[in-house]
C-alpha cells in the first residue's frame, strides 16, 4: 500500500493546463459520426411517448417514498464474493491488454499514420464510449487496465532496482485542488470529441494520446501515484464513478489499506473508494458481486468539484445530442456571423462550439445547485453546506448520464466492433455497413434513459431520508422535478434524427387511444 503525500495548488492545473494546450495544436479533419440508421415513424405521438416517460419517473418518486426505507448506518444490499486468484489472473490479462491497447493504437498513429481510424477506434470508440458503458454495466475494469498505472508501477519497480527510494518527488497535493484536474481535462477531452477539427486523424489521435499520457505520468513523478490518480486522472476518475452503477465492486479486506485515507472511507465497508482503490494491493482488495446501482449507496460525502466532474460528462453527452438537432444548428448559423469578421471562419466556428459546450454546462451546474440550494432550505434543523449537499446529491444523476451514455452511444460501440475484423485484414479498411433498425434504438434509448431516471430518483430520496429524515418528501421534490424535466428534454433530443412523427392516420388512431 503506498499513499501520495499534497502540496503547492497551482502545479496540478498547470499540469491540466499543459494537456489542455496541446489540443489547440492538432489539426482539422472529421469527426466520428454515431452509427443510426434512417429516421422511422412512430405509431405513437412523440409528445405522447415523452410525456409518458416523465410520468413514469415522477410515478417512481412516489412510489419510492412509500417503499424506499433506509437508515444512517451502513448500506445493506446482498453480495456474493469472487475468489480472489481468478481475479487476479484476470487483472494481469488486463493490465498487458491495457498496455497493448493504448500504446499499440500510438504506435499504429505514427507507423501507419494516413486514413488509418485505428487510432480513432482504439481512443474515441472503445476507450471514450466503450469503457463507461461496461463500467456500468459490469464494473469498472480501469483500476487493472490502465495503461499508467501499469507503466508507473514498472517505473517504480525499475527505479527501486537501480538503489532509489522512490520515483516520485513527495510534492504535497494541495486540497484545495480537490478534482478539479480532472474537471479540466474533462472538458478538453470532450472539446476535442465534438468542437475541434480533425480530432480522428491518425497524428492527431496519436498526440493527444502521447500527450496526456506524458502529462499523467509526471502528475504521477511530482505528486506520487495515490495523489494524481484519484483526483486529475480522468479516466480513472470517470470510469470510478461510472462503475458504481455496475454489478462488480471491490471490498477492501485488510483494515490497514484504509489508514490514512483522505476520503474518509470506513475500513469495515470499504467499497470501491477512489483513494483506497489505488492504495491498495490487489491482494488487499476482494472483488464481489451485487445488484446494479448498489454501489452508488456507498457514496457517503462529494465536493463541488465531484458535482462539476459529474455534471459535465452529463453535459457533454447532452451537448453532443443538442448538436444534431435543427434548432442548435439554427442557432449555431446564427451566432457564426457574429465572429466570423474579426475571427475567420474557422476560429469563428471554435468559438461558437467552445461557448456551446461551456454554456450546457454552466446552465446544468445552475440548474442543479439551485435545486440542491432549495432542498437544503426544506430540510430540517441545521442545514449542511451548500457544497456538501450538492456533492452529496450530485451521485444521483450517475445512472441518468449513465442512461444516456447507453442511449447515444451504444451504436457506435457496436459499429466499432463490427469494425475490428476488418481493420484486422486492412489497417485503412472503411466502416462496414450497419444495419440496426433504427425503432430498437429508440425504444432502447427511452429503457435506458428512463431506468437511469428512476434509480435516480431512488437514490435521491436515500438521501433526503438520511439528511431530512422528519420531511424527506418534501426535501425531495426539488431535485425530483429536475430529474422528470431532463427525462424530457433526454429523449427529445435523442428522437429528433431518428423519430419521425406518425402520419395523419396514425396520429388519429392515437388521438382515440388517449380519449
């Protein structure tokens, strides 16, 4: 077990910041597109389809604050253990895989280079979609596959076979930096994916990949493993979160493993914690199963910076949907003028998208805190901090992003899977057809966007039995509303490429339905 020690606040944002920077430097090109099919018409009405989602999340709050009973102490939900050996052999198959993977897909940026997707593939596809869809519905296999924790632990092996005592320069994380770090490459990798140019060419696949690995890796040198990892490394940060939904946790079974955690953890449940998580040993650690969403019951305390982490992959997603809509690109056409005669169009067209993004994020960061700040208000007695409430309630909307991961992404997953075969016979090979029935991904988008909703809405109304235990209903309401909203305006923006609305005909045999 080796724990990080804290320091000086401005080194890890300049960290950040360095990744962040390297992104101005790639170059234009295309962009992955989602593997949809043609648009189909519905049977049903849409506003009919979308007001009976939300209704279905409201009913769930009910219903849940009839049935949902829990206490202060510890969460209690069944379990069943995993030998340890099989899961250890299975963390070294991942960690060579990890290894492979990401360094293979540098290596093929820069030996292939051209009209190779490779490269975009192995990052944008099973890296940025793939790995927090199988985190949520698996568990979060990142603790064994990444490819930075696997080279700075051969780092430090190598550096201890060579006389030092460590590899690491024992600079002090500052606390204050929390995971903001992470925030911020966050909101780079997603700039990336959806406003810059060029962001799937081989080179620029190939930089961006070195880059943030040079960047994680002297995060790592400077403020130690345990430090870096669980508050600036984003895909750890990202698929830890993310993998509470799944089914596969990771007990610590040694009480010491716990010492010392910041995170404030509880050695006699200690469950997926983001610090003892990398702390520990794998021998320290016992995997087991549980049911879906479990582990969110586990989250205990969350900061501002948690909540911005949170709602910013929630934004990202959400502004990826806004983009393929007619009313974004209207409105997007609209501000283009505005910039263009002092910028040039392609500057112009960084902007817009840059402010778009930044705007969904501000907007949902407002939303949600002025829902966390009325529900602090109608809790009982003395009230938490803002910052502790919005942290605390921000895990909630987990299973919502969740949702929607699976919803806007699932397909181009499954395109990147058909795709592999024929990459493996031709490194410049196209994306085969797909041929998906475009109806199975809605009615699959609004199961997937609709369950996230509710196990939000459980979730949510455990904690307003915990920290509101007199009125836990009406502490709930605010965050409730918010939650029916989103299932709304979700799947709104998910139908308007696909979903067509039903002829005249259909649209009265519907009309009768309702009377």
């Amino acid at each position: 077990m080796i724990r990080g020690q804290r320091s000086r606040p401005l080194v890890p944002v300049l960290l950040s910041g360095l990744a962040v920077a390297a992104l101005s430097l790639l170059p234009g090109g295309s962009v992955l597109a989602h593997a949809v099919g043609k648009p189909f018409q519905s049977p049903i009405p849409l506003w009919l389809q979308l007001g009976g989602a939300g209704l279905a999340v409201a009913a769930a709050f009910l219903v849940s604050a009839t049935v949902v009973k829990a206490g202060t102490d510890a969460p209690r939900y069944p379990r069943l253990r995993i030998p340890l050996l099989p899961s250890l052999v299975l963390g070294w198959l991942l960690a060579a895989v990890g290894m492979i993977w990401w360094y293979g897909a540098i290596v093929a940026a820069f030996a292939i280079g051209g009209e190779t997707p490779i490269p975009a593939i192995g990052l944008w596809i099973f890296v940025w979609a793939a790995l927090p869809i199988a985190a949520e519905l698996l568990g979060n296999p990142w603790p064994a596959l990444s490819p930075f924790r696997t080279t700075f632990t051969l780092l430090e092996r190598l550096a201890l076979f060579l006389g030092f005592d460590r590899l690491d320069l024992g600079l002090v994380y500052p606390s204050r930096a929390a995971r903001w770090p992470a925030v911020l490459l966050l909101f780079a990798g997603v700039w990336s994916e959806l406003v810059l140019p060029g962001a799937t060419e081989a080179g620029s696949v190939g930089a961006l990949m070195a880059g943030y690995t040079l960047v994680t890796l002297v995060g790592m040198a400077c403020f130690g493993r345990v430090a870096w990892v669980r508050n600036a490394e984003l895909f750890d940060v990202l698929l830890g979160w993310l993998g509470r939904i799944g089914p596969l946790g990771r007990r610590v079974i040694e009480a010491n493993a716990c010492a010392g955690c910041q995170e404030r953890c509880d050695p006699d449940s200690c469950v997926d914690c983001p610090e003892c998580a990398v702390a520990a040993d794998a021998t320290e650690r016992r995997p087991e199963l549980r049911p879906w969403f479990a582990g969110l019951t586990e989250v205990r305390t969350g900061g501002w910076s948690d909540a911005g982490f949170i709602l910013l992959a929630l934004a990202g997603v959400s502004y990826d949907g806004f983009r393929q809509t007619a009313q974004w690109q209207d409105l997007e056409n609209s501000l283009l003028p505005v910039f263009q005669p002092s910028l040039g169009g392609f500057e112009a067209f960084l902007v817009v998208g840059t402010l778009g993004l930044l705007g969904i994020w501000l907007l949902f960061l407002v939303v949600f805190v002025t829902g966390a700040a009325v529900t602090r208000r109608l809790s009982e007695g003395t009230p938490a901090r803002l910052g502790t409430v919005v942290g605390a309630y921000a895990a909630t909307l987990l299973p919502i992003a969740g949702g929607y991961l699976i919803a806007h992404y699932l397909t181009l997953v499954i395109q990147g899977v058909v795709w592999v075969p024929e990459l493996l016979r031709d490194p410049l090979a196209q994306a085969p057809p797909l041929e998906i029935p475009t109806s199975l991904v809605w009615y699959g988008s609004v199961a997937a966007i609709v369950l996230g909703h509710i196990a939000a809405i459980v979730l949510s109304h455990r904690i307003a039995l915990r920290e509101a235990p007199q009125r836990p209903l009406r502490a709930g309401v605010p965050l409730a509303t918010l939650m029916v909203a989103y299932t709304v305006l979700s799947l709104w923006i998910i139908a308007q490429p696909i979903v067509q609305e039903p002829s005249t005909s259909g649209a009265g045999a519907a009309a009768l339905l309702v009377r």
